[in-house]
C-alpha cells in the first residue's frame, strides 16, 4: 500500500509567524489550498498568496472575542475522517466537508506568559483551546493527516515537503504526530502546574533535551533536561559533560550561600568543597581556597561569587581546571583563562530555578523542598557557658554554610574564613572529624583557635573531646540529641564555646 500522500490542503492557525512564510510559499507553488483565521489569515493575504477564511467553511464567524474560531465539526471532520473508511467517506459528501490534509499550529506562548509576571486574567487568555484541540485531532489521524505543531517543526516540515515535492511519507506523519504530542503533553504540563496546590501530584515535562556524550561512566547513557542557556553564558571551552552538570548544580548552590558578600571563591570536586575561602580580594580568595587541599583541586570546578580579574586569573591560569563559573570576567581574564581552549568559561545569569528536589528511588520518585535554610545569627543559641566571640561567630557561620552543602556524615573546619578541610560522606561523624582533622595537618593548617561544624547533632562527647585535642575552640551543630549535655558538659570542662542551631542540614 502506497502511503505517500500529496497535502492538497491545509489549515495554518499560528502564534509565532516567523518562519512561516517559506512554507506557505512553498505550499502554493504546489497548488495546496490554504485555510486559515485572524492575523494569520492577514499575513498570509500580505504574502499575495490566496486563502479561504474559515468562516467560509464553517458559515459561523469568529466569536466571543476570538475564543471559539475553528471549533466546529466541518474543520475537525475535515481533520479526523479516515480517507479508507466507507462510512467516513459518505459523510464527507453528505455534509460538503472539505478534506484538510495538513494543520500547522503555533500555540499561544503560556509559559511565556507565565514567566513575564502577567495578571492572572492575561495568563489565562493564553490557555490555547482551538489550537491544542487541533494538534490533537490532526495527530491522532496521523496515517491520513499532517501535523506541524510549533514553530519548532517549521524548519523540518519544510525540509520534508522541498524533498517530497508537497508529499509526505507514512514515517513523516508518524514523526512529526510524536512531537505534537510532545507539544500538547507539554502544553498541558504547563497549565496544571501554574494551578495546581496539591504536592502530592508530580508532572514534569522538559522540552529542552540535550544528549551528553555519555552518564556519570562511559558505558552510561546521559541526558540533560533543561534550559542551559537561560542559566549561563558560555565563553569558552568543550561540552559539559554529565559529571561537570552535577559539580557546576553543587557549586552553584554552595555559592549562593555567599551572594553579595566579601570576595568568596570555591573549588568542588565530586560535589563537595575541597577549598573555600573569603578575602577581602578575589585573588586572595582564591589563593586560600587553593591552599585548603590543591591536590583535590587538580581537575576541579571553581566558582567566584563576584567578577574574576586579571590577576585572580593569572593564578587560576596555572591549575588545571575543568570549569570556572562567576558573575563575571573581566575581558582580560577571559583571555587569559581561553588560553585553554577546553577550559569551560561561565557567567551565571539570574534565573529562577525549581525548589523542589526530585530523584529516583525504587519504582517511583523521592520529591523535597530544596533546603533553603541558610544558618545565621538569629539561628545561634549557645549552650556553653562561653560565649564565642564575633570572630568566631562569622567562623561558624561560614563553616556551616559549607557543611550544609558536603556530603553526610560531614565534618566541616574553618578557621579566618578558610576551609582548612572537611570530612565527607563518612558512615561515622568521629571517622569524618578524624579526616577532617588528618587532610588539614597534611596541608600544614594550625587548628588552633579554629572552628568546627556538623551536619548533625552529637549523641556522645568523642566528637568534642577529638576537636579540643586538635586544638579547635568552637563549635555549631544542631542539637537535638537526648544526649545533647554530654558533649555541652565536655566543652564546658575545656573552656570550649558551642552553639545549636536546631537546624539539621543532612545531605544524602
């Protein structure tokens, strides 16, 4: 059977014009009669290209103000009759339907629409009705009927019919229906979730899909499902790959924690911070951050929270780095750092990002709110009977806003605003203070007078007891445990100040 079918006929309902008036050329030197409404009926006249209104067909005009135009059974028959069915065919004649053999439809811009901050009675004048209605019943009959549902598809579609002669395969209709219903899915998407309050109902729908060169391991498969370019501005360097996407996501929200402070500068690697620090320069920041473990730094991802200059580059031009991501470069340190041309270069934009949390855990989904507490003063309650002092405080504070974002069990320890090492992912919070304490001796920190953080509160005094030995003299922590006193009493003994926040910040 012969599936290749001439379009003799078409319907064009479209929002977005822009690269439509090839096609419509295109379609009338193949003698294609084209059927069409309001302001594309009007370009497609501006074009000198013949078009029958729909009211024409329909015998019913446009009305209440433009919300019901093609909404009637002889477009939709037009649409959805079946070309070998009998009884279809007969009707047809009976009710003089025209056959229409191809719908182009570019729906009005929702998510756009949402996103500008309009009122709610704009939002909802952009719920396409007639547009999606006919995406789905052209899609449906895809064996007899063509559907080109955004202006997505107007490249490929035009591309189909120059090669076909104004004809298209089974496989074309078959195509090109999948992404209509990629278009409508996603469409409906969108709505539910700008009305929806119930949490207990998830839908996702990402319309921007990226191939990676491969997942977390060369014999994975990797996908990216998002918006890269509304995020950042890339300056330089090769793809990302699957594990630079996860290293830049947990560098990004470590330094958010530190926007429109001092000059903070952080290098990651596998998700957790190896160095941090906060100067009163980016170079100085840098320089520090580095010195809290340059051997984890091989390789690394680094971020600034302020604009990286020439001289914080000409340092950072000397590692070997993966990716650099800031607010800003100045044009200088740009060239320095392309010095390596696969060094990756990128200005973060301000972009709203999701709050919630989604992963894959068994046959279904774990969803959460972001953890969006960041610990500061009004969170301190100390339960020593010293008090620690303002050095200190912004210490603890700048250890904890680190601990909040490395791997559970995690030991954080800080001292003058520098990273002097961390214990990550450990299944015992001693085992983790233990590393932390080790990696900052192999790195010739003095721990004395510095500061320690915890992810979670201390059911025995073993952690305190191992810190004061290292010299450290303060502490932040939870709090929470029946056995809280223990260590309060230890650090009491040992002229050891300790605050709680009554915040666990946990990351799995």
């Amino acid at each position: 059977m012969n599936t290749t079918k001439q379009i003799q006929s078409a319907l064009i309902s479209v929002f977005d014009k822009n690269g439509l008036e090839p096609i419509v050329k295109k379609l009338h030197e193949n003698n294609v009669t084209i059927y069409s409404t309001g302001g594309t009926e009007t370009f497609i006249k501006e074009l000198g290209i013949p078009v029958v209104p729909v009211e024409d067909v329909t015998s019913y005009p446009s009305i209440l103000g433009g919300r019901v135009k093609t909404l009637h059974p002889k477009i939709f028959g037009g649409i959805l009759n079946r070309q070998d069915n009998e009884t279809d065919v007969q009707q047809m004649e009976e009710y003089a339907i025209p056959q229409i053999d191809l719908v182009i439809v570019d729906l009005y811009p929702f998510e756009k629409t949402v996103a500008s901050g309009a009122e709610e009675s704009a939002i909802i004048e952009k719920i396409d009705i007639g547009g999606i209605s006919l995406i789905r019943a052209a899609a449906k009959n895809f064996k007899d009927t063509v559907i080109v549902a955004s202006v997505a598809e107007y490249s490929l579609f035009l591309d189909m019919i120059t090669e076909g002669n104004g004809a298209t395969t089974l496989e074309h209709r078959r195509l090109l229906a999948t992404r209509a219903f990629h278009v409508s899915s996603n469409y409906d998407s969108a709505i539910f979730n700008y009305f929806n309050t119930d949490e207990s109902v998830l839908k996702i729908s990402e319309a921007n899909g990226q191939i990676l060169r491969y997942g977390e391991n060369p014999h994975q498969k990797g996908y990216f499902f998002g918006n890269f370019d509304e995020m950042f501005t890339k300056l330089n360097g090769k793809e990302l790959s699957y594990n630079n996407l996860l290293d830049v996501d947990a560098a990004v929200s470590l330094m958010k924690e530190f926007k429109g402070e001092a000059p903070t500068f952080a290098i990651l690697k596998h998700n957790n911070a190896c160095g941090v620090a906060q100067k009163p320069t980016m170079k100085e920041a840098y320089l520090a951050a580095l010195a809290g473990d340059p051997t984890s730094a091989f390789g690394g991802v680094l971020i600034a929270n302020g604009t990286i200059d020439k001289e914080t580059a000409t340092e950072i031009n000397q590692l070997f780095c993966e990716v650099i991501i800031a607010p800003a470069f100045d044009e200088e340190a740009v060239e320095i750092l392309k010095e390596k041309k696969n060094r990756i270069l990128l200005t973060i934009n301000e972009t709203k990002v999701s709050e919630k949390q989604v992963r894959t855990c068994l046959n279904g989904y774990l969803v959460q709110d972001k953890d969006l507490v960041t610990d500061t003063k009004e969170h301190l309650n100390t339960v020593t009977t010293l008090s620690p002092s303002e050095q200190q405080i912004e210490d603890l504070l700048f250890a904890s806003k680190i601990c909040k974002h490395t791997k559970s069990n995690t030991i954080v320890l800080a001292k003058n605003k520098q990273l002097c090492a961390s214990g990550t992912g450990q299944t015992s919070r001693v085992d983790a203070l233990k590393q932390a304490i080790e990696k900052a001796t192999s790195f010739h920190f003095d721990l004395k007078g510095s500061v320690m953080a915890s992810d979670a509160f201390f059911p025995f005094p073993d952690c305190v007891e191992i810190a004061d030995k290292a010299g450290i003299t303060a502490v932040i922590q939870p709090g929470g445990s029946i056995k809280d006193n223990l260590s309060i009493d230890y650090c009491n003994q040992n002229n050891m100040a300790m605050v709680t926040t009554g915040i666990r910040h946990f990351k799995h």
